[in-house]
C-alpha cells in the first residue's frame, strides 16, 4: 500500500484534522451561552469534532494516507479540543476542577515522556488502553457540554459517569507509558538511563 508523501497535507485525514481544530472556537463560543440551545449547539459541535477525529483515523489507515503533517497535528487537535473544553466546562460547575487537572497533567507528563524516548531512541508503543480513554473522554465531555435532561436522559449525569471511567483509564494508561519506559531504560541489559 502506497504511504502518501510527507509535503502532501491536502488529503481526507489531514482535512478532517483540520475540521476538528476549526470546531474549537463554536465549542467555546457556544458554552459562553449555557442554557440548553448554546449546550447542546456546543455538545453537537464537540461531537462532530469527535467523529472526525474516528474518520480520520480509519481513512489514514484504510488508504495509507499517513503524513508528517498528520502525525504532528492529529494528536496536537485532540489534546487542545479536550483540554479547551473541560476548562469551558469549570466556571460552569460541570466538571470538578481537580478532575481536569489530573487529566491534563497526565496528558502533558506522556507528552514529556514520549519526547525524551524519542531523543533515546526508545519506541513506546501505543496501548489499547489510551484509545480507550480517548473516546471515553470525548464522550463524556460531549454529554457534559449537552449537560440538559433529553428524551429522559441526563446527559449531565452520564458525561460525570463515562468521565470516571476516562479517568480510571487516564491514569492507569499514564502509568503504563512510564512503566514501559522505565522498563526499556533501567531494566538489566537495557539502556542504562536518560543521557542528561
């Protein structure tokens, strides 16, 4: 299967990636407005953003559409669309604050992570566990921007519900990654460290 070249980013992938940054700034113009148009205008936008973050995944892989461009943006789009969003969702008392900071914190440590495998020359693999938790967490996040009760269902309580289940996943995904590192550096026979 051909991989398309590096310097071509207008491809469906790419194009997807890019729709899902532009569904940034309606999220959070929409959550300005929280009654129940602007949150489920904002929970429609979240979830759009989702769905291309699905598609453009299958379509990379399907055509072999993988580009540097894609490799750099895609994972950047993700991290900014859910971090922007639970920090929307704090002053509006949908998401507890200490919630979002462990998120954050274990999304910026495996980014860390991953930046000083790569200068080691260490490849760590990504586990079914962060798939997960990603789209755990966008469901969830998605629930909680709608946040209004809807053909009798709460969206409010189910985002809180699936969240808890992101969260368990965040960590222990989080925990897997430096697990595997420290496993490839320190173990016997292994790299003997991090070079300073």
């Amino acid at each position: 299967m051909r991989t398309a070249s590096s310097t071509n980013v207008s491809n469906l992938p790419n194009i997807l990636t890019i729709v899902r940054i532009a569904c940034i700034p309606p999220v959070v113009v929409f959550l300005n407005f929280p009654g129940k148009v602007g949150s489920l205008l904002a929970g429609i936008c979240f979830g759009l953003a989702f769905v291309t973050d699905i598609l453009d995944g299958f379509f990379a892989r399907r055509y072999g559409a993988v580009t540097t461009f894609g490799k750099f943006l895609d994972p950047l789009a993700d991290k900014i669309l859910v971090t922007v969003t639970m920090i929307m969702l704090i002053p509006l008392e949908r998401i507890p604050v200490w919630m979002v900071i462990v998120i954050v914190t274990r999304e910026m440590a495996v980014t860390g992570l991953r930046a000083v495998a790569v200068k080691e020359g260490i490849v760590i693999q990504a586990r079914v566990l962060g798939k997960y938790k990603t789209i755990l967490q966008s469901v969830a996040l998605a629930g909680l921007c709608v946040h209004y009760t809807y053909l009798g269902l709460n969206f409010h309580k189910i985002g809180m519900v699936v969240l808890w289940a992101a969260l368990i996943l965040t960590v222990w995904s989080g925990w897997e990654y430096f697990r595997q590192f420290s496993r490839r550096v320190f173990s016997p026979g292994g790299q003997q460290g991090p070079s300073s």
